[in-house]
C-alpha cells in the first residue's frame, strides 16, 4: 500500500495546503461578510437615528435597513472570489486583492453620486460603502499575506 499517493489524506502536501488555505480563506473572507453585514446596518441605522432618511429619488422609496444587509452580503461575496481568484493564481495575492478592491470601491461611490439623492443620503452611502470596504479588505487581505498551513 503506497500511502504517498495523491489524495490519500495521510500526507499533507502542497496540494492539500493550498486546498485547505483556500477553504480557510473563503471561511474566513465568509465571516468577514457577516461581519461587515451586520457594521453596514448597524452604521445604517444609527445614520437614520441621526436624520439619514436614505431616500432614493426614483421612486421616492427609503433603502430599509434588510437592504443594506443584502447589497452588502452580496457584494462581500464577490470581494471573496475576487480574493479565492488571486490566492489562487497571482504570486502577490495579498497586493493584488488591495489594488483590485480599493479601486473598486471607489468605483462604488458613483451611483450614490449620480443618484440625485440628499446630500445626506449621499455622505451616508459613500460612509456605509467605506464602512463595507474597511471590514472586508483588511481582513481578506491580511488572510492573503498568511502562509496556508
């Protein structure tokens, strides 16, 4: 019984080290969307407690707080394939996902911009984006400086 063969459990070579440091970074990139989930709506709600109505002038509809969660979720997702993509295929995976990211988010402050929103409406969305941003490209990027053990 050849118990080097590949895939046989007993021995963790590269290849099972990058598959469990990939499993660790979508845990972890996963948890960090939670967490970032629950900043954005807290942040959101305290913006409203404040005066923020987050009012959307089409439609005269206010974002409810669940909405914030979702959008939020959705797009941490996303930051988390974008960081699985770079882990897995760039040798600087920790400085790419940040010059990916930062950009990004900076791309995400326009439709707020664009929106014809209330100037508070405005300072609270770019807020809770930056809010999003901080959690999520922090801790994914300090997961991808780590060595897969």
């Amino acid at each position: 019984m050849n118990s080097n063969r590949k895939g046989s459990g007993l021995f963790a070579g590269p290849e099972s080290a990058q598959r469990y440091g990939l499993r660790g970074l979508v845990v972890t990139g996963l948890l960090a969307a939670i967490a970032a989930m629950v900043a954005t709506t807290v942040a959101a709600a305290l913006a409203q407690a404040a005066g923020v109505d987050f009012e959307v002038p089409e439609g005269g509809e206010t974002i409810p707080l669940g909405g914030f969660a979702v959008v939020t979720g959705v797009f941490s997702v996303m930051g988390v394939v974008i960081a699985v993509a770079l882990r897995r295929w760039s040798a600087r995976p920790a400085e790419r996902f940040v010059w990916t990211t930062v950009p990004l988010t900076a791309i995400s402050f326009v439709p707020p911009l664009l929106s014809g929103a209330a100037t508070a409406t405005v300072a609270g969305l770019i807020g809770l984006h930056l809010v999003a941003s901080a959690v999520m490209i922090s801790i994914l990027a300090r997961s991808l400086r780590q060595e897969p053990w």
